[in-house]
C-alpha cells in the first residue's frame, strides 16, 4: 500500500485540476503530434515520432502519479486548521535564534512544496519540526548545514 499523502484542500484541488487536463486536452495534444509525426513516413529516424512518444510516455506516468496521490491523499480541512498550532495551510514566522534572522514558510503536503516561494513540505526538517507546536514554542531543526534552533513567533491561517 503506497503511503498516505497530506495535502491542503487546495493543493488536491490543484491536483484534481492537473489530472483532468492531463486525462483531456494533453491526451489529445500528444496523439495528434504522434499522427503528424507518423505522416512524416520512417519512424525508426523520425526524431518528431520519438519525441511525441517520450511525451506521451511522461504523461501517462504523471496521470497515474496523481491518481495515486489523489486516491492516497489525506486531506486537511480548512476547519481544523487554526492559527493557535502549526499544521499544514498555516504560515509560519521562525526566528532563527543564532543567526536573529527571521523567515516565514508555509507548510504544505510534499506534493505541493515550492521552496523557492516559501512553501516547505510537512516531511522536511523544518516542517517536521514545527508540526504541532505553538507560538512561543523553541525547536531544534537538524539541517544540511547543522543544528538550527528557532521560535515560532507567529501563525496564521492561510487564507484561500
């Protein structure tokens, strides 16, 4: 049994959303370069007919990837997410206690994490070390760069 997946309520919209148009309008897109490309004649030198399978090939693969998601998903609602305890779809403000430096992440399932906008999974170091825990409250982060100790200094709820 593939493990269960934490999402938001958004980010298994997100993923809803990516599989129907992956299942429709993609589907289409990519068996037609396939017919073009066939029209082309030899396929054992045709480079458009390979590329079209590639294509084709990485799509079905990301349709089952989501379906497996989608059907292992364990959503959070937006009703038991508070701004009182870290937990997936709140946004968070760390002070970082050695450095004074202060950062915000929100916490998301790891299907929907995007370091680069702040957006970190509830399975990375830091996410799984804020999980649960309150404003005021000091944890120990293990990161690639060593030990970092934070405060959580704010939460709140994201809103949609």
């Amino acid at each position: 049994m593939a493990d269960q997946v934490m999402l938001t309520e958004e980010g298994f919209e997100k993923l809803e959303n990516e599989l129907e148009y992956l299942e429709t309008e993609k589907r289409r897109e990519v068996a037609k370069r396939i017919k073009v490309a066939r029209e082309f004649g030899d396929i054992s030198e045709n480079s458009e007919y390979d590329d079209a399978k590639n294509e084709q090939a990485f799509v079905e693969g990301r349709i089952q990837e989501i379906k497996n998601m989608l059907n292992n998903a364990h959503v959070v609602k937006d009703e038991e997410v508070t701004d009182k305890k870290v937990n997936l779809g709140t946004t968070v403000m760390l002070h970082d206690l050695d450095s004074d430096e202060k950062i915000s992440y929100t916490l998301v399932g790891s299907a929907e994490a995007d370091p680069l906008n702040n957006k970190i999974s509830n399975e990375s170091p830091i996410g799984k070390a804020i999980l649960g825990h309150a404003i005021g409250d000091q944890v120990r982060v293990e990161t690639p760069a060593g030990e970092v100790e934070y405060e959580i200094i704010s939460i709140k709820k994201v809103k949609h």
